[in-house]
C-alpha cells in the first residue's frame, strides 16, 4: 500500500527500531517479559505508562515489531525533527485536535503497523492515574487491539554521569500484557459517541492500571 507524502513509514519505523536496540541495550540492561503477546501480524496498539524520557526509546528497542509513536511536537526541535520524521515517528500537537497527527495515526493502523501511544498524555507518575480519550478513539476507530506496556525502573536512581538518565548498565524491566479489545461486552460496541470513548476509556484504565500493578508484583518494582 502507497504512503501519502509525509506518513510515516515502516522502513523508517525499523530502522528507528535498530537504533533503539543499540542504544537500549548499549547503555542499559532492558529485561523484556511478555512479549510474545503483541500480535505478530496486523494493528496493535501498544499503552505505556510514561514516567521517563527513555521510555519511548526503551519501548521503540524493545518491542517485537516496529512502533511508530505519537510524540509532542516539542520534541521535534533542529535536528531531531527531520531525525524522528526519518524513523517514522508521529508529531502530535496535544493543545488542539491535531487532524494531520490522527489521519497519520489512523494510517499505520490501517498499514496493519504497530501505533505507541502514551495514554497519560504527558510524563507524570507513571501509573495510567489519568487517561486521556485519545487512546480509546484510536482503538475503536481502527479496531486495533490495546497491549498494555509497563516499563519500570527507569526512575529509581539517577545516573552519576548524566543525573537525567538512569544509571548506566542498569535494569530496566519492560513487560507486556495480554492484548485485549476495550468494545468488547459494551452494549455501545462500534459506536464512537463521547458517551462510548469515555465508557471504553474507564475500562482501558482499569486493564492498564491491573497490568502495571502485576508487572509490579512480577517484578518486584
């Protein structure tokens, strides 16, 4: 399928993934649990709770498949903006509907891609306390399934070269859960209504939240 000037695309996508490997795996020392759940072929959207900058990367080095993820347009500065441009990253203005970012989102799910979408919307805690609709739009509209991410230990101590990373050569645990579909059992199943986005978002938040605090208990983080 042809890629419409300016979508992201997989090629890009995976050598942004071979990137993230050599760095991940360079620097740190990723434990990776579950993945065999993310879908080997077709739209998966992967959920991660974000509560550090490596998080992203961790997951883009980590994952089974390449993930193109939505990330604010801030980070688009210089040369990072051509950079992550080149390895199929997403610029979303989270101020507004960002229509170019939905279109080009909704595109590398109907590619049959992989869509990495930080459901808090911003770095916080890191324990899916607050969630945004956009994750619950992107899944109903696509029918993608939601795998849910939980990636820990990227915050528990500050590295002493660069104090805004974790140590190098530290631990870092990424685990994957069982995909699952948010419209399944809702009597509004397809529907795309405000009521429908915000009764799927409650039961994304409490499949994620139930994901994170296993991955806790597994991990001992």
């Amino acid at each position: 399928m042809t890629q419409a000037t300016g979508s992201p695309t997989l090629r890009g996508a995976a050598v942004g993934r071979g990137i993230g490997i050599g760095l991940m795996y360079g620097l740190w020392k990723p434990r990776v649990l579950g993945a065999w759940r993310v879908p080997a072929f077709g739209p998966v959207i992967l959920a991660v709770n974000h509560s550090h900058n490596i998080d992203g990367p961790m997951l883009m080095g980590t994952a089974p498949r390449p993930v193109h993820f939505l990330i604010k347009k801030e980070a688009f500065v210089g040369p990072l903006d051509p950079f992550l441009r080149g390895i199929g990253q997403l610029k979303v203005d989270r101020t507004t509907a960002d229509r170019t970012a939905i279109t080009h989102a909704l595109g590398v799910l109907k590619n049959g891609g992989v869509l990495g979408i930080f459901p808090e919307g911003t770095r916080g805690e890191g324990d899916f306390a607050s969630l945004r609709a956009g994750l619950a739009y992107f899944a109903v509209r696509s029918g993608a399934p939601i795998v849910p991410v939980a990636v820990l230990g990227s915050t528990e101590r500050r590295g002493r070269l660069i104090s805004a990373l974790p140590p190098l050569r530290s631990r870092v645990d990424v685990v994957f859960g069982d995909a699952f579909d948010p419209q399944e059992g809702a009597r509004s199943s397809g529907r795309r209504t405000r009521k429908a986005l915000d009764e799927a978002t409650v039961r994304i938040q409490g499949r994620l939240t139930a994901h994170l605090d296993e991955a806790r208990r597994f991990t001992g983080r």
